[in-house]
C-alpha cells in the first residue's frame, strides 16, 4: 500500500526542483506514496484553490514522495507533488495550502514545460556544476566551496537559466496568492514558513551571489507575503472545522505509515483522537502483528460501514495474510463507497489473481483494464494486467502490454521487443497487431 524510503534531508522549498526535473525522475516515481484515501483527501483540500486558479479538478493531482524534507515541487503533467516531511513539518494547515497555492502558481504559468526546455538547453556539465554548487550553499558550505564548483562552464547559460528560475518563482508567489485571497484561505501559513526559512539559512543574503539563486531571497518573498496580508480580507479567516479534521486526518495517517510503528504505538496521543485506532492498526499492520490490525480495522467498519478506506485497509490485511478470496471480497466493498478508485481496483484485480482461481481471471482483468484507464502512466498497473493476461491464456495480450509498461518506462528497447512478440503470436488479433504496429511506427521500427 505504501513504501517506506530512507532518503535525504534536504532544506529549501523549492530547492531541488532542479534535480527532480533532471537527475531523479525515476527515484521520484519509485517514492511515491500511492494511497487513496491520502490523495483523494488533498485533492479534496485542494479543491477551492484548483477552483481559484481556474483549473480543472479532474486534471489537478496531488502525489506524495517519501522524503523527509520539506519540499514540493511541480513536474511533468497536472501534477503537484508534497514531501511527506512538508506535511508533517508544516506548522498549520493554512501552511500547507499557501505551498500548495505556489505550485498551482507555476502550473498555471506554465513554468514546467519552460523550465524542462531551459535544462535541456544548458549543457549536463553546467547544470550538474550549478546543482551541486546549490546543494553545498544549502547545507551550509563556506561560500567559496559553493561557488567553486558553479563558476566553471558556461557562466552565461547557467545565470540566464537560474535567473529565469528566480522569476518564476516571483510569479509563482504571487499568483498562489491571488489562489489563496480568492478561496478566502489565509496566507499567514506562507509568511510563517518563510520566517523559518529565513532564520535557518546558513549564510547572510549578502554574502550569497543572487544569481546563483533558483529562488528569490527569503527577506525578500516575506515582504511580499506581508504585504499581501496588510492588504488581505482573509488575513485572519479560520479554516473550517471538516476542513482541519481532513488534514488532520491525512498528516494522522501519513505519520501511521512513515514513522517507526512502536513510536506510533508508544505515544498514540500525537494522533487526533479519533484517528488513533486507526493510527494503531496501521503500526500493528507494519509490524506485522495482522491478527490485532484485523480485529482494529472490523471495528472500525463496524463504526462506519460505508467508510470505502476501511474496508480497503481490510482488504490490505487481508492479501498480507494470503486470505486472496477474503481480501477481493473486501476491495469489492470498498469499490460500491469509491467505484472508481484505480488503486483499490488495481488490488482488487491482484487479489483475484492471486485466488489461483481462473473462473476470477475476466473479473481480475476487467478491474485492471479500469485501473489502467484511471492511471494511464503508471506502469506497475501494465505488468499487473499483462500478468492477468498471461493467466488467461492471452499471451498476445500480455506481450503486447508489457510492449505499453515499456513505453511508460521509456524503455524503447523493449517496446520494440515486446510488440514484436505481440504481432508474430498466433494467437494474437487484428486489433492487438494494429496497436503493436502503432507503437512500432512510434518508435521509427517497422516489423
């Protein structure tokens, strides 16, 4: 359901945009947090200021990357991704929507595509000299140190790249807050993160060369933070109590699944109250003790029957403890509260694989064909489907949706090579041909 990742600590908001865009993209993936209830509930959170912004909600995602620093960035499509350390760092609530506002900012600028446009214009060298040179200056590193490893290189490029950076930032600021003002969300949770930011910095503004800068200065940012909230009629507005108790409930079980399960089990008061059975059958659930997880999660059905999260944590344990049939029953459930979940459909499928049952296989890929619908770019769903394929007997299928997972993947190599296997199987249809000479023409390979 999740993965625990041990990854550095890095300071900065904002920071490590640069690495994620250019030396991370896999290892970003590979951390990501996928949990319904978790996204569904910041998308939920998020939703007056989607609306603000004048995106649409559908397209707007919310991920989650296991990593303790405080940190959030945008990348790719209509995505915004938190660090699990910004939402449990974040001293209110308002907090995290102000970072949240920000990265709406740079998506309705449309800052990624020019920013991808900007790495890929500089050469490797000069970026990875101006990243490493960023990173020593943020951990506090003598500024020669820091400035060593920056000054060599087309000095040209990386200051035009790093002070367009800057600007972005400054419209991405301002735009998050016009979001924030027009949700009636106050940005106070903004200027308190950035008076942080300002007491932490390791070096004096005026001894840090500006541009080698992806951000504006903190003084800087706060000033016009401060400014907006003179000015501001939501300056002191309160967020509503279904809307503290969402947050609390997402930051209660973010904690439950990232932090050590005997801390969780030892001070079960750091969780909202009514959070902590729920707090306590994911510990138990993460020491592997399934037997009390269990008998935690059915109470809390018994509670709330029509909770779609319980019964897909029932489901979780139950897989965990080979109960394959019990665990599909259990997803089913939760998908008449939240039918269109692609994760609880994607275990759903598994788990009916997994019953060894084939009579369960058109049920098991009709679930994951939905699944792959709702999250077409996220692989595991492909190897999973392929694998219900391979079960049924499609194997033409099956090649052909491992040649898709590749495509995912960016791994041409094997498109080719699995598409290929799709077309030449004796089994395979005129559709599946169709679509494996689709990508074969994608790639420049004729069969």
């Amino acid at each position: 359901m999740l993965k625990n990742l041990d990854m550095t600590v890095f300071n900065g908001l904002g920071l490590w945009l640069l690495i994620f865009f250019l030396l991370l993209p896999h290892a970003v993936f590979a951390g990501l947090i996928r949990d319904t209830e978790l996204e569904a509930g910041l998308e939920n959170l998020a939703a007056p200021l989607t609306a603000a912004a004048g995106l649409n909600s559908n397209t707007i995602k919310l991920r989650i990357v296991i990593d303790p620093s405080y940190n959030a960035f945008v990348a790719g499509e209509m995505t915004v991704y938190l660090h699990s350390g910004l939402l449990l760092q974040a001293q209110s609530v308002e907090e995290i929507l102000g970072v949240v506002a920000h990265e709406l900012g740079h998506l309705k600028a449309g800052h990624v595509p020019r920013r991808q446009e900007a790495l890929r214009d500089a050469s490797t060298a000069t970026a990875l000299a101006t990243i490493a040179g960023l990173a020593l200056a943020a951990g506090g590193a003598p500024t020669d140190a820091a400035m060593g490893l920056v000054i060599g290189g087309s000095d040209q490029a990386k200051r035009s790249m790093l002070r367009g950076f800057q600007r972005d930032e400054s419209v991405a600021d301002e735009l998050g807050l016009q979001f924030l003002e027009r949700a009636g969300v106050s940005a106070n949770g903004l200027a308190d993160m950035m008076r942080r930011m300002a007491a932490q910095r390791a070096l004096p503004e005026s001894h840090q060369a500006s541009y080698y800068q992806t951000h504006p200065g903190a003084a800087s940012r706060l000033s016009v933070y401060n400014d907006h909230l003179a000015k501001s009629s939501h300056s002191n507005a309160a967020l509503t109590p279904e809307t503290q108790r969402q947050a609390q409930r997402i930051i209660d079980k973010l904690r439950a699944y990232t932090e050590s399960p005997q801390a969780v089990l030892q001070d079960p008061a750091r969780l909202a109250a009514e959070n902590r059975a729920y707090g306590s059958a994911i510990a138990h659930y993460r020491r592997g003790d399934l037997k009390t997880a269990l008998a935690l999660v059915d109470s809390a059905v018994k509670a709330k029957p029509d909770n779609a999260f319980y019964h897909e944590f029932r489901g979780d344990i139950l897989f965990s403890m080979a109960a394959a049939k019990a665990a599909a029953d259990a997803y089913e459930t939760a998908l008449n509260y939240r039918p269109d979940s692609p994760q609880i459909l994607l275990n759903l499928g598994r788990a009916l694989i997994a019953t060894n049952d084939a009579a369960n296989l058109p049920r098991a890929i009709e679930a994951i064909e939905l699944a792959r619908a709702g999250e077409p770019e996220w692989a595991f769903v492909y190897r999973q489907l392929a694998i219900a394929y391979g079960r049924a007997g499609k194997i033409a299928k099956a090649d052909l949706t491992l040649a898709e997972e590749a495509l995912v993947l960016n791994d041409r190599q094997q498109a080719i090579h699995m598409a290929k296997r799709a077309i030449n199987h004796r089994t395979a249809s005129p559709a599946t041909r169709n679509r494996a000479n689709d990508i074969l023409f994608s790639l420049g390979n004729k069969n």
